[in-house]
C-alpha cells in the first residue's frame, strides 16, 4: 500500500491540505472540531511524517546512523560490538534518539549508505569506527557535513572529532608483563591490517619486543575463530614454537585454547594466552583469560554523548582520550615451562 499523503488525507476529510498541514503541525488557522477529525483520519491512514520533509523544515530526524564493513557472522560473535551498540543506544535512548545499524560488505558500500542516508537526512549524524590507513571515509563524511563522531585514534581521521584509546600504550604493557614473566618468543595474533588501531598494535609488538630483546611476530587475520585457530595451529606446530600468544580479540583468543587443548599444549603450563580484549567470555573460559579490561557499554555512552553535545552545537566537537585499558591478570598466563615467577 502506498504511503498515504497530506492529500490522500485531505480528500478522506473533506478538508484543503493546507488545513491538515497546519493540524498535523499543530499552527493555528483551523477550528478544534477540523483539527480532530484531520488527527483522526491521518492516525485511521496510519500517516507518518516523511523524514526528508521533516529534515527539509528543519526538524531531526531522531536516529544516528552506524554502518560496518564487516562480515557479519563475524559481529555477531564479538561481545565487543554487542557491548558498544548497548551503550550507544542506552545514551541515545535518553533524548529519544534511535540507532540505525547496516552491515556491509565493504568500503565502498558503507560510502554509498553514507552518501544516501545524508541526501535522505534519515540520520542526524553517523558514529565511525574501524579507521583505516588512508581513510576513503573520512574526507567523503567531510564532504557530505553531517555531524560524525569516530570512534578511534589519535588523529588521522580529518576534522571529524574522536573517542580513543592508547592502543600503544596498552599493547606495551602486554608485552612487557609477558617479557617480566621471563617469555622470550611471543607470537601476536592480530586483526585486519588495513585497520589503524591493528598497525599500532603491531608496531607496539616490534618495538617493544625489540627493547626488551624478545623473537616476536604478528600475524594478521580476519578477527574470526576460524582464522584465529588457524593462525594458533599454525604457531604451535613449528619447531620453536612461541611460549606466549597475544590475541587482538577474546574470541579468538577462546579458539586458541581450544586448540592448544586439541594438541595437548598444557595453558598455562606451556603456553600463555593473552587477549587485548576482555568480556565475559574471557571470565568464564577454563582457565580464565589474562586480558586488557576497559568498559566497552560506558565507551558506547560516552560516544553517543559527545554526538548528542555535536548535535546540538558543532563548537563542541573534540577528541576525547579515555584512559588506556588496564591488564587484569587470570589464570592463563604463567612463567614459561612452568619456572616461577
């Protein structure tokens, strides 16, 4: 059926539509008993306001866009994003706003929704993650001045404001905590490498491992369990294999204690296991999970406020540095070959 129209409802009330546009605003120019019978007819036609219309004359749409180039079956296996979009919408919720999630295959596809949703003014502002290395993203949002708020950094990502974290610094401190536990080879297995946040975390790797004087190596991968098991297989069958893995996420680092089990690797007694990211699933695994701990549900909120603040005055866009994820230290870490600490 059609979406009904200020004329469909005029004709149905006998009315001019420029009656039923002023009831439907509530102007004045039309008696109480008119404007009864027009808010009648349009709730009997199920009548809503256009968005673009709504935008066009000045009012918001009430909804902030978040688009992901991912696959999909890989979010919905990630507590971290379920976390993120829970406190996104619980902050947003407080001011009515709703959140508009689209899952996309790629890039290019995420800059058209941009492109549209704008020209559609279905969006008061979108939220950004995932910064790539020379980011298309960012000057197209630049282009198009919707208010947008990333979530990532620092720098490197325009004009458009931020929420970050030290990547680095949290990385360091994995390494360095595994190097005091007298670990020598350590193995890291990351994320997309056309991520920024996954080259930081990489370099922090080298770099520490080369201060500390440690064999070290990252290997990319797609953030899934099936690469993330690979990849481990693929580590602990080499001669000299790694004493310590760091994962860039909890689930993978869960598929890599299903493997070292698979191929009687004793954790912590043998190999520690390490996750930059820490949820429930890192807690309720045997043994527990040494990890990187942040509040990803208050990172949401938070995000979804400085979009809110954007919204509402565009002089109060800037970037804001959370502090750096703590290491929390469970059960799955250990001094290699089972030496005290």
């Amino acid at each position: 059926m059609a979406r009904p129209t200020i004329a469909d409802i005029a004709s149905r009330a006998g009315v001019s539509k420029g009656a039923v546009s002023f009831a439907l605003n509530g102007r004045p120019g039309v008696s109480a008993a008119t404007r009864e019978r027009i808010l009648r007819v349009a709730e009997e036609m199920n009548w809503r306001p256009h968005s673009a219309a709504r935008a066009l004359g000045g009012a918001r749409a009430g909804t902030v866009g978040l688009v992901l180039a991912r696959p999909a079956r890989t979010i919905g296996l990630e507590p971290f994003f379920g976390q993120l979009l829970s406190g996104l919408q619980a902050a947003l919720s407080t001011r009515g706003t709703a959140l508009q999630l689209l899952v996309v295959e790629d890039t290019a596809a995420e800059i058209e929704v941009y492109r549209r949703w704008a020209s559609e003014h279905r969006v008061d502002g979108f939220v950004l993650v995932d910064l790539q290395v020379r980011d298309p993203r960012v000057p197209v949002l630049e282009e198009l001045g919707v208010p947008a708020m990333v979530i990532g950094g620092p720098g490197r990502h325009g004009r458009l404001p931020s929420v970050w974290a030290d990547d680095r610094e949290a990385m360091l401190s994995l390494v360095e905590y595994l190097a005091a536990l007298g670990h020598r080879r350590i193995a890291h297995l990351a994320g997309l490498p056309a991520f920024q946040h996954t080259r930081r975390r990489i370099r922090a790797v080298r770099d520490g491992a080369r201060r500390l004087g440690l064999e070290a190596v990252s290997l990319p991968t797609d953030f899934s369990d099936a690469e993330g098991a690979a990849a481990t297989r693929t580590l602990l069958a080499r001669p000299r294999r790694p004493t310590a893995l760091i994962y860039d996420s909890d689930v993978m680092a869960v598929a890599g204690l299903g493997v070292a089990a698979e191929m009687g690797v004793a954790v912590p007694g043998e190999l520690s296991v390490v996750s930059f990211e820490d949820s429930a699933l890192a807690r309720i695994v045997h043994p527990a999970l040494t990890a990187l701990t942040r509040d990803t549900f208050a990172l949401g909120e938070q995000v979804a406020r400085a979009l809110l603040a954007l919204l509402d005055d565009p002089e109060e866009a800037r970037d804001i540095k959370n502090p750096t994820p703590r290491l929390t230290v469970r059960e799955s870490t250990a001094p290699p070959g089972g030496r005290t600490a």
